[in-house]
C-alpha cells in the first residue's frame, strides 16, 4: 500500500475531448461514483500543470479525501480502466498513467461496462443513450469505395529506408498473436464476411477469443459464417463466441516448445486430463480477457499460478483478485508474469526456510509452559473440589 508521503508522478499522454468528457459525466459517473471521478478529473488537471507534484498529499487536499478513500477510488479508475498504476521499489516512486475514456458508443457496446450500465441504470436509460451517443452515418451498401489505398504513400520506400525503419522502430506493447490473418482471410468468401464487417475491431476480436479457445484458422471461418446476423449483415460477437465454447477442435495438437504458448482452453484443459471445460472456466477466461485485456499467455501463467496455490481451485473471486492485482503492477507480457512468479516463490521458500530454522528449545519452551499452565490449572480444581468435600462434612 502507498503512502501519502511516498514519491507520485503522474503520466498524462492523452488530451481529453468534448466527447470524453460528456461519457465521464453521462456514462462513467454512475458507475464510478462522484469521487472517483472528481479523483480522475483532478489527476488528469495536476498532468497538465507545468508544475509537477512530489506526493500524494495535494491530491488528498484537493478531492478533500482521507488518503484511505483516496486509495480505495484509485482502485475503482484502475477496474475501469482509466489509470494503470506503477510502482518503482528502488526510487520509492508510484506512476498513474492516466488512460482515455471510451467514447459512448463503445462504452455501451462493451461486454462488461454496456452490461453495468444497463444493470444500474435501467433499460430505458440505456436505450435513451444509446440514441444519443449514436453516430449517424450514410448507409454504404449502393455504394462502391474508391479510395485510394496507404500503400501508394510507400511507392517510392526503398531497401535501405526499410532496413533503418526495422532497426529503430519500438518494441510492440502486446504479445504477439499467433493468429494468421493471411490464413483467415486468404479467398475468404465476401458471403462468409463481408468486406464491411473486416474491421480492425472485429479482426481483433476474432484473433483474440481462438487464442483463448484453441480454435484454428480454417475452423474459425467456418464459425464466423455461422455467426452473421442475415438481416443486417452483421457479425453478431455473442453468437460468435457461444459457438467457439461450443466447438471441438479436430486438430491433432502439436505441443509447442514455450507450454505457455498455447490457447488458455487448451492450456486449462490439459491440466484436467484433457475433460472439457465447465461453462464456469470458459466464461472466466472470457472475463479475464475482455475485463482485464491480459493475452492468452499471461492468462495461462496466471491460471497456473492460482492453481498452485489453492488446492488445482479456480475461484472466480480469488482469481479477480489477482488479476486485478497484476493490472496495477503493470503485469501485462508472460516475461513479466513468470518473473513475478519467480519472485513469490523465492519468497515463500525463505519464509519457509526460516521458520524450519528455529531452534529445538524453542518449541520445547512452548510445550515446557502450555504443560506447566495446565498443571497449575488442575491443582486448582482438585483444592476446590477438597474444600468443597469438608464442607459437606464438616
């Protein structure tokens, strides 16, 4: 737990809109709470003063905040999704790193905050914003696009800017996704998926829940084509992923080199001789995706790590609570799992090994007084119960 003297940087890379703060106000703010939104307000005006804070105390006398409550709505914008939290050990340092807002229509139409919304507020008031946050858009499908493609601004890229571009450019953030998009798509008839429906989003998507449910190239196709809504022409996502749970992969599986390179359904099942899973597992693999945003090898390192410690159990609340845990420490690559995992470990061995060190005589003093006190205790009894006796015949 932070202090209110420990060290506090706050990093803001965002500029929010007019339409971020109207989802703040309209969307966020029954979910979060007046102070935990007056907490993001306040982080995100501190960002962009040129004069840096030192601590948490400027921020617990803005919001007016018990550094406790302070802590404790931290933790609400962190579930959310608005801040990620870091902490620096050897500089005594914690990071906010401040995150954007979704904009309304991808606020309502998220799996987990469209469904708190409509719990808390209603039916009604959800339909009421989603009208308001639609974006009104042409009906394209008399159309034919003719734009012309990014690929023309690269006419002219050579072998050398290639190999100086490759040299410098960063380190993607994510994991690798090991779904071949080329595969997918190659001669994917427009009838399975339409041109319209290859968004980046949906592609996304699709990449993510195979990795989760072992599900190949080739199969998910077949999937997607069953999946279209035929009256809008839509991916319907619900029915998507109800099929995936619901598939039995034909392929022979090839163990892979890295065991935490595999889909989290293969992973989970292999360490239940191979039975399929409970409806329960599966829609905590979906949680831990599409909540917490982890890649399918965080997530096996994490379920392993779970599992060890309580009993091959996979208690949903239990659970959470690690994944949240592993959010805020910017756990976020299967490198940076296994290390934490290293270091718990090494941890708890040396707990264990200390407490195997204590001497002989310490346990013995132990036995040595409890033995003692007892004796004390009968000797008292046997003179009360001797009084009592003269007394019957004195």
């Amino acid at each position: 737990m932070s202090g209110k003297e420990n060290r506090l940087k706050i990093e803001c890379t965002i500029t929010l809109s007019h339409a971020h703060f109207q989802s703040l106000r309209m969307l966020y703010s029954p979910l979060l709470g007046k102070e935990a939104l007056s907490l993001y307000e306040t982080l995100y005006s501190l960002a962009k003063q040129s004069q840096q804070i030192k601590n948490h105390l400027l921020i617990c006398k803005l919001c007016g905040f018990s550094f406790e409550v302070l802590e404790e709505k931290r933790v609400i914008l962190e579930t959310h999704l608005l801040i990620k939290t870091y902490f620096d050990g050897a500089k005594n340092l914690y990071l906010y790193e401040l995150q954007y807002p979704k904009y309304g229509c991808d606020f309502l139409a998220h799996e987990v905050f469209g469904r708190l919304y409509m719990d808390k507020m209603g039916k009604q008031v959800y339909e009421f914003m989603k009208k308001s946050f639609a974006v009104q858009s042409e009906d394209k499908k008399s159309y034919q696009e003719i734009s012309t493609h990014m690929s023309d601004l690269l006419r002219n890229w050579d072998d050398e800017q290639e190999e100086q571009f490759l040299s410098e450019k960063p380190d993607p953030l994510k994991e690798p996704c090991f779904f071949r998009f080329d595969r997918f798509l190659n001669d994917l008839s427009p009838m399975i998926l339409p041109l319209s429906e290859r968004t980046k989003e949906n592609l996304d998507f699709i990449a993510e829940k195979a990795q989760i449910y072992g599900i190949n190239e080739m199969d998910m196709r077949k999937l997607v084509g069953k999946s279209m809504d035929l009256k809008s022409n839509r991916l319907d996502r619900k029915k998507l992923v109800n099929k995936m749970k619901k598939h039995k992969s034909t392929n022979v599986a090839v163990p892979p080199e890295d065991p935490y390179d595999i889909s989290s359904k293969q992973f989970l099942q292999q360490r239940q001789n191979n039975i399929e899973l409970s409806k329960s597992d599966l829609n905590l693999l979906d949680l831990l995706n599409d909540k917490y945003h982890m890649s399918s090898q965080v997530i096996n390192v994490l379920l392993e790590y779970v599992m060890e410690r309580n009993q091959q159990s996979l208690a949903r609340n239990y659970v959470e609570k690690v994944a949240a845990a592993w959010v805020r420490l910017g756990i976020d690559t299967k490198a940076k799992a296994l290390a934490y995992c290293q270091k718990e470990a090494q941890q708890t061995n040396y707990t264990s090994q200390q407490s195997k060190q204590l001497p002989q005589w310490f346990y013995e003093q132990d036995v040595s007084e409890t033995r003692a006190q007892e004796e004390a205790v009968s000797d008292e009894e046997l003179m009360e119960q001797l009084r009592k006796l003269r007394g019957q015949h004195g």
